[in-house]
C-alpha cells in the first residue's frame, strides 16, 4: 500500500474540474443528453465553462445554507449533472450521498433516514412520482434541480448569487458517500474519503499511463452515482483528454456517436460492452479507433473481449480488466490482446497492484482453495471504504485483522499467484462448480445470447435463465449442444434482457432473479 500513501493529499472532488482547466482550458467535454440544472449549455462544453458551473453551484447550495460536514443527498432523474451536484457539494466541504435515480422510493427513504437529515436535492418528477411524502421531514431541506414543489425550494432561485470560495477538508474527512449494488439487499452508503479515492485513483492511473501516451478521446458510460466515475474523469481530466460522457448505452444511439467521434478510449460496465458487441459489425466501423477498452465492476466473458477487440483498427489494441468492488476499488488486474486463445479461461481476472493492493484466498472449510473447493476473495487496499454509514458493525464483519477485506466471491488462485474468480459467496450452487465459468461456456458457443444467468431452483437445481438478441425464441437444440459437457441443468427459461432486475452498474441482481423464478413456480 505504500504507492498510494506517498504524498497522497485526497482527491479534491470540489476543484476537480477547476484544476483541469487550469492546465487544459480548451479540453472539452461532449455529452449525449441536456443537464437538468443547465439545458442552456448544451452537449459539448470546455472544461473551464464546466468548472464554472460547478463554482455556480457550490454557491447556490452555499446560499441555500449548506455548510461544511453537512450530507446532501442526491437522488435526481439520470444525467451527468448528477455528477456536477456531487462535485459542487464537495467544493462548499459538504459531503454527497448520491443514490441511483434506479432506486425506489422507499429505498431511497431509507437510506434518506440514515443519512441523519442531510440536504435532499431532487427534482420535481421524483417528488411527486416516486418518492413518498414522508421523506421531506426527514431532510433539513429539500431543492430542486428543476421543476416547482411545494415542499422544496428551486436552486434556480439562488441564480446570480455571490461566488463563494471553495472549501478544502481534511484529506481524511469523508468528501462521498455511494451505495453498493443491492445485489443481495438493502443497498449499505459506503463512505469515502478524499485519501481513500485518491489511493483507488493511483492503481488505476498506473494502468492508463503505460497503455495510452499520447491524447485520445474517451467515451464513458458508468453510473453516475459510482465511485468509479470520479477517478475515471480524475484520470482523463488531468491528462487533457476530450470526454464524451454517455446516459444512454443502446447500441443505435452508442453507434452514432461513436462514427462520429471516433473515441480511443472507452470505458463502461461489462454489460455495456455486451450489449456492444454488435457495434463490431457495423459497417460505419464505429469502434476502429478503440485503443484501450477499460471494464472496472466484474470479470467479462471472453466472446465480448475477443468480438470488441477484433473492431477495431488499432495496431496493438488492448482490453483492460479491473477487479474490485465499491468498498474496495480497484484489487487486481489483467490485460487482453488479440492473441488471447479462444479457449482462455475467463474466470482469471488478474494479479493485484505491485506496491498498492494484494490479494489472498481463505480456506472456506479447513481444506487448501481450488479450483475445486474454492476459498474466500479478500483484498488489502487504502482505497478501502472507512464505514458504512450508520452500520459499523456490519461494516466490522467483513474487516479481519490485518486490514483484509472479505469482498463476498469466493475463488482461487494459480501457482503464479493470478487469481480466479468463480462465484459471489451468496450464489454457489453446491456441486454445480462455477456458474459464471458455466456462462463464459455459453457465450461462447451461442452467439444469440445476450444474457445468461445461472441460479439455484426452488429445489437446488441449477436454472439457467436466457435472454436472447431482439428477444428471438431459444434454439433449443443448439442450447442442447452448448450445454453439452456441463454439470446437469434444468431447461432453460427465457426472459427479455429488459425484464431482467439490475443495480445501478447494470449488474443482474441474481437473489432477486431466483426469488421471482421461485414465486412463479419455475
């Protein structure tokens, strides 16, 4: 951990775009959708003009009476302004609770209650259409980012007000707050600070340097409301690297885009680049110029890395895995080329970072991790989240002494020390082995697969749920074929990919996915 310590200020959320205009003034950023809290500036800006913004906003919210250490929640229809919110609460030394506008109400309730009667800044649509009436009392106050309430106060109100000069804390103070996936729960708030971000960014940005020298552009599509966005646009902002942010990853949408701006850097969630896939064989070539794919959130199967590698022109292009999880950030790993075999296994997702985070597998039952009897992931790391709020005894369950953070997968790692990953520790099927091993097969071998998710049946039994391109019927013979050498299944059910639950990362919530299979019956 000792790279991410040296000389490690915190990350500075609230000047961000402030100290990227100071060394790229005329760098741009490019967007695919209008801000709420700006329409007027339009979908392409320069850093600077962004960085203003951002100044606007921190002292509206300053007008409005938000002062040092106090939460303000942000739970607004989807767009990057979210993001733009978060860095003008950090730059007044507030502190962002940014909750995925894909979150229910109730939910966002909730985690409103724990948040101790923090600022919510929201809009009008969400006020009256998803969030209940209760939560306006559990807030010290409520703005609006458009629209009119009764209840809340528009930030338009505050416009032309007196700028105010930003606010650094401490780089120990917490400057984020996010939420985990949900994936088997009420999502837990994970707080970081400004030396817990600025430790993810490191790892990170050491992958980035040696990869990419000179300036391209890079298209994003990550949630909003993740720690990842942050470091990403650290990355790319301080580098001079034009930005194009995206709110909508449909393919026809992505695929215009990208034949005009021809982005060299592309970074989304692995679901994003599967749902890409066809881009490879548009005719406009929109991913030619792709040198760097970058996938933080989970391991990726290989057809989508192998299919998204062969589009593009570039000479020695190169798809870029992370492993690591919001509490942690970025753990392990692992680059692919086109001379990756076809048959490589998809489940390897890497070695940690020399000198910033390790990686070790704890026996689950006495015996030695395998590949057979795999062992608990956990991860070293001074990214590591500092709480969740308002559950520090939870938080405590998964830190064992040393520092070693139990990441919920369970997996094993080769001779050489590369790690593998076979399955969340809430998923195993017992003597199935890995279902995601079990889905890289697949996908491989089914080319109309737009998604599979293996889960446990009602009895146990393995149920493979399908999702096919354009929602065309199964070809149950060839699903026969693919099975084939695979630990028994039960038929499979075929659902649209649109139907399917998802967290905020696009990630399919599997818990919830096996307990509607198991009300319905199948």
């Amino acid at each position: 951990m000792l790279l991410q310590r040296i000389g490690n200020r915190g990350i500075r959320l609230g000047t961000l775009f402030e100290r990227a205009a100071a060394r790229h003034p005329a760098n741009v950023l490019i967007l695919d959708h209008d801000l709420d809290i700006a329409p007027g500036l339009g979908r392409r800006a320069t850093v600077a003009e962004v960085a203003d913004l951002v100044d606007d906003f921190a002292s509206r919210l300053w007008a409005a009476r938000v002062r040092p250490g106090d939460r303000v929640v942000i739970y607004k229809s989807d767009g990057f302004d979210i993001t733009l919110l978060a860095c003008a609460t950090a730059r007044v030394g507030a502190v962002p609770v940014l909750l995925s506008p894909k979150l229910d109400g109730e939910t966002v309730t909730e985690l409103v209650r724990r948040t101790d009667r923090p600022y919510l800044v929201t809009d009008q649509a969400k006020l009256e259409e998803e969030l209940p009436d209760s939560v306006v009392g559990l807030a010290s106050a409520v703005l609006l980012t458009s629209g009119t309430h009764p209840a809340a106060t528009p930030l338009a109100d505050f416009e032309g007000v007196e700028r105010v000069a930003p606010v650094t804390m401490p780089p120990e103070h917490p400057t984020l707050i996010t939420h985990t996936s949900g994936t088997t729960g009420t999502p837990k708030l994970a707080v970081h600070t400004g030396r817990t971000l600025q430790a993810r960014y490191r790892p990170q940005a050491s992958v980035v340097g040696p990869l990419v020298r000179g300036r391209e552009t890079i298209a994003m599509h990550v949630s909003f409301v993740h720690s990842r966005l942050f470091t990403a646009l650290a990355i790319s902002l301080h580098r001079g690297f034009p930005v194009v942010v995206l709110a909508d990853s449909d393919p026809a949408h992505v695929g215009d885009l990208f034949a005009q701006l021809r982005p060299g850097i592309l970074e989304a969630h692995p679901n994003s680049f599967m749902k890409w896939e066809e881009l490879a064989d548009d005719p406009r070539r929109p991913l030619s110029n792709v040198k760097l794919y970058s996938s933080t959130f989970d391991a990726i199967h290989p057809r989508t890395v192998r299919r998204l590698l062969a589009a593009t022109d570039r000479r020695a292009p190169v798809f870029g895995q992370l492993y690591g999880q919001s509490e942690i950030g970025p753990a392990v790993v692992r680059s692919f080329s086109r001379r990756r075999p076809e048959e490589a296994d998809g489940r390897c997702v890497g070695m940690p970072f020399p000198g910033m985070t390790d990686v070790r597998v704890v026996s689950r039952n006495g015996r030695p991790p395998s590949k057979d009897n795999p062992g608990f992931i956990e991860v070293k790391s001074d990214g590591r989240i500092v709480t969740y709020l308002g559950e520090q005894e939870r938080y405590d369950k998964q830190l064992s002494d040393g520092g070693w953070w139990r990441m919920g997968d369970v997996g094993y790692r080769t001779k050489w020390g590369c790690l593998h990953l076979l399955d969340r520790e809430v998923d195993v099927i017992e003597g199935f082995g890995s279902t995601l091993a079990a889905e890289d097969r697949l996908f491989a071998r089914l080319d109309d697969l737009a998604e599979v998710i293996i889960i446990p049946g009602a009895d146990g039994t393995a149920v493979p749920v399908v999702c096919t391109k354009d929602d065309v019927p199964l070809d149950l013979d060839a699903w026969r074929s693919a099975a084939e050498g695979l630990p028994p299944m039960a038929d499979p059910v075929q659902w649209r990919l649109a139907d399917l639950p998802q967290t905020a990362t696009t990630k399919i919530k599997r818990l919830e996915l096996a307990r509607v299979l198991t009300n319905q019956g199948g």
